[in-house]
C-alpha cells in the first residue's frame, strides 16, 4: 500500500545522519517506513564522525513527530523525502550543523551547499578534520556499513 506523498509520523529509530524509521500516523499496525533526507549526505555510521552525526540528529527527533514530503524511491527502497521537525528542514539542519554535505548535481551546487559552506568555514560538525572522507569516497573504498534492519 502506497503512502500518500504528504504524511506525518513518529521517528522510531535513527539509521545515521541521512536516514530514518520513521512509523507514520494512523493504525498501529502500519510499518514503520525508512526515509532517506533530501539533498544530504552524512557519514556512514562506521565512518569517522557517522555516529556524532546519527546522535545529532537522535537528539532532536528520536520519537518526535515529523512531517514527510515523500519525493521518490531510492534502489535500496528508501523514501527520498523532505523530513521536518516543528517547521525545521532537518536536511538543513544537518548542513548547518556540520554533520552533512550536500552534494551538486552536474555543475550544480547542492541545495544546502551554502549551510554546508559555512559550517566548513567555522569548522563545526565533522568540519573540524580539515579533509573529511566524503560518505561516496568512504562507501566506493570500504563498501557500505551494516545496519540493523528493523
């Protein structure tokens, strides 16, 4: 059963910086889905900085409710989506923090490069190694992490 392209639900689990369980509103038994956050890129959670990030975000949104704006389907299954929290992009927020990047498209920026660019310039977040390994590089060298499946 498809979900609607706009839904609420309440996060049940933090993957890592970037992805999300999150058990949309309604009926009990409806399952939790995973959610991938648009246009940012976090650490693998075996990465160095992946679980400050996946703490990060933990803090602000482990059993929160969030909205959804569900965008597509990625080839592991995820939702794609914008994810907010009381009105916050947490896309956003994880560029600004410095527990993100947000990769360009062709010769285009991301959409959160400009947050992203300021927490490299104020050193905050990951941004405090001078050179962190982006999650591609990390991922194309050491192959993806194992996370718990829910």
């Amino acid at each position: 059963q498809a979900l609607p392209e706009r839904w609420t639900g309440e996060v049940s689990y933090v993957v890592d910086g970037d992805s999300l369980w999150i058990r949309p509103d309604g009926a009990r038994s409806r399952k939790p889905q995973r959610v991938r956050l648009e246009g940012v890129d976090a650490p693998e959670i075996c990465q160095d900085h992946g679980r400050d990030a996946q703490s990060f975000l933990s803090q602000r949104v482990l059993h929160q409710r969030v909205q959804v704006l569900a965008r597509a389907r990625d080839g592991y299954g995820r939702l794609i989506a914008q994810v907010s929290h009381q009105g916050e992009d947490l896309s956003q927020l994880m560029a600004q923090a410095g527990w993100a990047w947000s990769p360009g498209f062709g010769h285009r920026p991301g959409p959160h490069a400009d947050a992203v660019a300021q927490a490299q310039a104020a050193r905050v977040g990951l941004f405090v190694d001078l050179q962190p390994m982006l999650p591609a590089d990390f991922r194309r060298v050491n192959g993806p992490c194992r996370s718990p499946k829910l």
